[in-house]
C-alpha cells in the first residue's frame, strides 16, 4: 500500500470510530494479529513435529535401498570383469593354439610324418 491510500484508511477509519475508539481497535487488531501468527506457528511446529519421524523413516529407507543396490551394483560389474578375464584367457589360450598350428602346417622344412 502506498502512503496516500494508508492516510485514506487512517481518514476513514476516524470518521467512523472517533478519535478516542481507535486505540481501542489498534490494540484489539494487534492483539488479534499475535494471536493469528501464534496459531499458525503452533500449526506448523507441530505438522513439522508429526512430520519429523516419517521423514526419519523415509530417509532411514531410502538410505537401505541405496546400500542395497550399491552392493548388487558391486557384485554385478565384479562378476562381469571375472567373466570377461576369463573369456579373454580362454580367447588368449585358442589363439595362441591356432597360431602354433599354423606354424607347424607353414613350415616348409618340417615334415610330419604322423599325419
């Protein structure tokens, strides 16, 4: 509100009630206004209150499930480096075999006479 429209009110406001009645509504507005802030602070602390151990449990939950997939996630990507170490020894192994078999077949000085 800007200063014109509070002198408005302020104008109006001793019209209506006289001079000696307006400190009478100040301090009964005043007083209803603390009285309002309180309730609605009451209000509030306790939703935050009834609020406060729901949040606990949530956030005790949310922190179990985070843990959990955490460790499968571990237990996953280990075993996957295991298989894939272990397909890469085997691949390793059979390429080493091939290339010793070519070897043997290329080489033209070599006789084998078991085949």
């Amino acid at each position: 509100m800007s200063g014109q429209e509070i002198f408005v009110i302020i104008i109006v406001a001793l019209l209506l009630f006289g001079a000696d009645k307006l400190p009478e509504i100040a301090r009964s507005l005043g007083k209803g206004m603390r009285d309002f802030k309180k309730a609605t602070d009451d209000i509030r602390r306790e939703l935050e209150d009834s609020t406060s151990e729901i949040r606990k449990d949530f956030n005790d939950v949310a922190g179990s499930i985070k843990t959990d997939v955490t460790d499968i996630s571990n237990n996953i990507t280990k075993n996957v480096n295991e298989a894939t170490d272990s397909i890469k020894s085997n691949l390793n192994d059979v390429s080493k075999d091939i290339k010793s078999d070519v070897k043997e077949k290329s080489d033209p000085y070599k006789y084998d006479y078991t085949d």
